[in-house]
C-alpha cells in the first residue's frame, strides 16, 4: 500500500495479511496483535516517506488527545483492518493500544535522529471539511453498516459508521475521512462512478493523490 499514509497504512497493513514480512507474521503468532503492530509502526520509519511516517505520529496524537470514547476507537481500529489485529485479544484497550503504537514509532525515529522531536498533532477542525467529509460518506453508509454488521467475514461489527462519523466530529476531518476509505475497501463495498469522483475530489482537498484514493476501491460501473 505505498499510496498510504500514517495510521491508514498501519490499518492497510494490518487488512492484507499475506503481504505482511514474515517477522511481523511470526510475531502476531508468537507474541500477539500489539506486538505485531507495534513492528509495523517501526517499519513505517524505513518503509514510508518522511512526510507519510511523520503523519503515524499525527494521527496516532490525534486519536489519543480527542475525547473519543474507548469503544469509538476500537470501533473504527476494527473496521479498517484485519480483526486478528484486534487489541482485545491482548487484554489492551484502544488508548494503550495506541500508545504502544506512538511509543513504537517515536523509538525508530530516535533511532536514527536521538534529537527528534514529533510533529503537533494538528488535527483538521475546519467546519466546512467536516460537513464535506460526512457528506461523502452518505452514500456508502447504509452499504458499509449492512457489510459490517452481516458480513461472515469479518466478524460483525454494529455502529461503525456511527462510530467513524464522530472521529470526523470529535477529531479530525483528514483522519476520518482515510479511515473511511479504508474500511470501505476493507469490506470490499462497491463505489460507483459518482461517489468515486467524490471521493478523489476531496482527497484533492487534502492534498492527496488520486492514486491514494482509488487503490483498492471496489468500482462499480
């Protein structure tokens, strides 16, 4: 997924299980989802253009400074990814969970610059951009609830969109809005042309390449 940024690419690689290098691998299966994650996070470092990893630790600030509710986060963690990634299976609820992962990520940063200082969280809180955001979730709402709650695979998932909107509200427009879009491509809902071309024009908005915004979508003709 290298079109993807901060904690949507964590999310990313959590959702695509036989991409994932065999260390992370032998570490989910040996020592759980939080260490696994907490791999990845360091990886983002290496993996990931400056400005990309920099955006983990935004992200991740975002979430853990927002007054989001615990079953909010794992909520939305849930809907963009695997659930063998689940942090429940480790006893660990969403804010420690996101905390390992800040923790992860700061030390690889460390590693290479001992003086480095992470970037202000900055989430996005203008008005206009969240109403933009909820608009453009509209039309895949009812499609993506139904995915979640009755799918086989994964596991049913009530109030995720629920649960997305209030990190558009409570958080940060540009974070839900990616978190959006990779649920929508986790649970494979179809897109048409329409909500497609919205989707890329706000992305533009946010300075995202198209690219980013289409991969992995289900287009429906």
């Amino acid at each position: 997924m290298p079109e993807e940024i901060g904690l949507s690419w964590v999310a990313a690689q959590c959702d695509d299980l036989v991409d994932l290098p065999v260390e992370d691998l032998d570490s989910l299966a040996e020592r759980g989802p939080l260490a696994a994650v907490v791999r990845i996070a360091e990886r983002s470092v290496t993996d990931l253009d400056r400005p990309a990893a920099l955006q983990l630790g935004r992200d991740v600030r975002r979430l853990l400074d927002s007054p989001l509710a615990e079953e909010t986060l794992h909520t939305v963690w849930l809907g963009s990814t695997d659930k063998v990634f689940d942090p429940a299976r480790d006893g660990v609820g969403a804010r420690d969970w996101l905390r390992g992962i800040e923790e992860a990520w700061l030390s690889a940063q460390r590693r290479d610059d001992p003086a480095f200082v992470p970037p202000a969280a900055g989430p996005v809180t203008d008005e206009e951009l969240r109403r933009a955001v909820l608009r453009v979730m509209a039309p895949l709402a009812t499609d993506l609830t139904n995915a979640a709650e009755t799918g086989i695979y994964p596991l049913p998932l009530p109030g995720l969109v629920p649960a997305q909107e209030q990190v558009v509200v409570q958080c940060c427009a540009d974070l839900g809005y990616r978190m959006f879009l990779r649920a929508v491509k986790a649970y494979f809902v179809a897109v048409d042309e329409n909500t497609r071309d919205a989707l890329v024009a706000l992305g533009e908005r946010f300075g995202y390449p198209r690219t980013l915004v289409e991969g992995g979508l289900n287009h429906r003709e």
